[in-house]
C-alpha cells in the first residue's frame, strides 16, 4: 500500500511540473533593427551601432546582448524586459585599430558591414564613391 501511495505522490509531482512548464509565463527575445551610421569610414571614425531588442513572451526576463566585430565580442550588456516591451540598444565602434577593408558587425543573428578607407580618402564624398563603385552592396548597406 505504501509503495502505491507513493508513487501516486510522484505521479502527481511529474504532472505537475509538467502543467507548470508549459503554462508559466516565459520570455521570448527577438533582436531587430540593426543599424550602422556609415558603411564607409576611415581609420578614428566612430560607427554609431542601433539595435532593438523585444520581449514577445508572457513573462520577464534577461537578455544577453553581445556585438562582435569580426567574430570577436566587443560589447556585451543584459537587459532585463518585461513582456511586450522593447529597448533599443545604442553604442560607438572605435575605427582607430581596424585595418582597411570590410569589417562586419553582429548581433544576434543580425549584420551589417561597414568598410574602413585608408585616410587618403579623407573626403567623405570620395569614400563613398569608391565605396559605391567598388563593392555596390556594402553601399547599399546589405550584409
């Protein structure tokens, strides 16, 4: 009879933790609107970086966002939101280490791509032009 008892006991737990897993309130993140102030820049330029990040779910809860630059995470920050909320996450790259090329910026499963000019090129409308005619997509600031 004890043994019964207690698996009856068990029986309800595991059903239990199973209704509570499936009907309590979780968060659900996307992160969206990644956007870059330049796609060309040359070396000390700052490439101001937007991005929103949304709780679709029906609980709260923390977000890691982490942007890397080519691979490399180069700023990290939690954000804890509630459900339906949003909050837009906003920083400053630094150019002055980056070589010349396209560098690529992520976040999530979001880039975008921005191309540093050796500063020959110091004439913001001669960068874009040799951005423009060079590489048509970055211009158009696809990734």
């Amino acid at each position: 009879m004890k043994k019964e008892y207690l698996l009856g006991i068990i029986v309800a737990v595991a059903v239990l933790a199973v209704v509570a897993y499936f009907l309590w309130p979780k968060p659900n993140f996307q992160v969206s609107s990644l956007s870059l102030s330049a796609t060309t820049v040359h070396p000390g330029d700052l490439v101001a970086l937007n991005v929103t990040v949304t709780n679709s779910g029906t609980g709260s809860g923390t977000y890691k966002v982490d942007v890397s630059l080519d691979g490399s995470v180069v700023y990290s920050k939690e954000v804890t939101l509630d459900p339906g909320t949003s909050q837009v996450i906003s920083l400053n790259l630094t150019t002055t280490s980056l070589s010349s090329g396209v560098h690529k910026v992520s976040v999530g499963s979001l880039s975008q791509s921005f191309w540093v000019i050796k500063a020959i090129f110091a004439d913001k409308r001669v960068r874009e032009a040799f951005a423009y005619a060079f590489d048509y997509d970055l211009h158009k600031g696809s990734s």
